[in-house]
C-alpha cells in the first residue's frame, strides 16, 4: 500500500508546451489592421532605433549648427537641446532599449530552463521515493506490520522525541 502518488501539476506540460515567453509572443494576432500597424511600427522601431539612424539624425543636425553658431549662445543652447539631443538621444535610447529586451529574453530563457531542470530533479526524487516506500512496505508486511500503520505513527511521532 502506498501512502503517497505524484501527481504533476497541470502547469508542468502546460509551460513545456509554450515554451519560454518572449518579446514576439506579445504580438497581436486579433485583426490584420492590428497586425498591419503593429509590422509598420516595428519596422519604424527598428528603422530609428538603430545606430546608423543616430548617425544620420547627427549628420543632419550638424547642417543647421553653422547657422546656430552665428546666432549666439542662446541658438546654441536651443539647437542642443531641440535638435541634436532630442534626435540623437531618440535613436540611442531605442537601441539600449533593444538590448535590454534582448537580455531579458536571454534571462527568461534561462529561468526556463532552470525551472526545468529542477522540475525534473523534483519528479527523479519522487520516483526514488515512490521506490523506496513500496521497499518499505514490503519490509514492513515481512515483519507482519501494516504500512499505513508504521507510516502514520511516524508521522505522528516526527516531532516528538523519547
């Protein structure tokens, strides 16, 4: 008789089947305007958000720095802050963003793949346990002593001493 049966959890063959989530598995899938919009903006994202568009958006500030130049400090400033940074930056900060979203998916991968490991580690011990208990009973049938019996004092007893 055996006191104890694995049972997986239902989230076990649900989260082999789907994997690790990623960035892409937020895509929408309801409507083609939705899908539409969502291709048009990624390709605008990835466009911008690219070093070679900062580049660019440089090299194309610099055009008006001249005529900044020869209109004082304050054109300056305002050429900095308006132009140059606010375009620049843009670009820039898209493609840290980038890579962060890059490393997240890598970390999530990676926890996936732990969680994995450890939940087949987990149900490897079941199975040795499973094992050893039906050893256990057949050892205490041998003795004339009733399994559910000497599993159940021991539980019972697991905190006390003598």
């Amino acid at each position: 008789m055996s006191t104890s049966h694995r049972v997986p959890h239902p989230r076990i063959a649900d989260r082999k089947a789907r994997g690790p989530v990623k960035v892409v598995d937020q895509m929408p899938r309801d409507s083609a305007i939705t899908r539409f919009n969502t291709r048009v903006a990624l390709i605008v994202t990835q466009a911008v958000g690219s070093m070679w568009c900062a580049y660019a958006f440089a090299l194309f500030d610099l055009i008006s720095l001249p005529d900044a130049i020869k209109a004082g400090l304050a054109a300056v400033v305002s050429w900095v802050a308006q132009t140059f940074l606010q375009l620049v930056l843009l670009s820039v900060i898209m493609v840290g963003q980038n890579v962060q979203a890059a490393a997240a998916d890598k970390r999530s991968e990676a926890t996936f793949e732990d969680a994995s490991a450890t939940l087949h580690e987990v149900a490897s011990v079941q199975l040795q346990l499973a094992a050893q208990e039906a050893l256990l009973a057949r050892i205490a049938e041998k003795l004339g002593l009733d399994p559910a019996a000497v599993a159940d004092a021991a539980a019972g007893g697991a905190g006390e001493s003598s």
